[in-house]
C-alpha cells in the first residue's frame, strides 16, 4: 500500500504481514493483543520511511521490542502517543537499559505521550 498515508489497526495475529504492507504509511494507530510468542512482532530490516505519527497500544507482553524497533526505522516521527490496558493483561515493566536513542528521538520528536 505505497499511498497509505493513515491507518488504524486493532491486530490478534499476522503481525509481520502486516507491518510489512503499511511502511510508508505517515499516521499510524496500533493495538496488538495477542501473538504467537514464536514469532518476532517486527520483522528485520522493516523501515517506516513516511512513517510521522505513532500511537501504540502496548497490550501485550513484547511491546518493548516493538516499540524499539518502530523508534529505530521511524526517521521522521514527530508525535508518539503510548497507550496501554495493564489493568487487563498484566503489568509488562518498562525498562530502558542497554538500548541506545533512537535517532528519531534526537532529531525529529516533537510530542510525547505515555
């Protein structure tokens, strides 16, 4: 989907196929609540060249790894809106260790939201 330019998603499984037909979307809406814990959420060398606007719901228990990888291939992120329903699926703890910044952080980040 090379035009897409606003998607909102709410996904139980195919994560992977998914991902891989929306990178040049620019305003992305993804909530992810279940996945087979064999497979990678984000597959390697996955790049949101458009990608401006990222709201993420972190419902499930590798959102961390997700996260990651959308902030590292995700040049042009401007706003960053992280949501999450603990209450339902447990606590998942958030750590920043042994993780550099991600280079959209340092230069194109304007907003914020967890």
């Amino acid at each position: 989907m090379p035009k897409l330019e606003q998607a909102d998603f709410n996904v139980a499984d195919d994560i992977q196929k998914l991902l891989e037909s929306i990178t040049s979307v620019k305003c992305l809406s993804l909530s992810i609540y279940f996945h087979n814990e064999q497979e990678s959420l984000y597959p390697a060398g996955l790049v949101f060249n458009q990608l401006e606007h990222l709201k993420l719901c972190i419902d499930n228990r590798d959102w961390q790894q997700l996260l990651f990888r959308l902030l590292e291939n995700s040049f042009k992120l401007q706003s960053l809106y992280i949501f999450s329903d603990f209450e339902q699926y447990g606590n998942a703890p958030f750590s920043w260790n042994n993780i550099s910044v991600p280079k959209c952080l340092l230069e194109s980040l304007e907003s914020f939201e967890f």
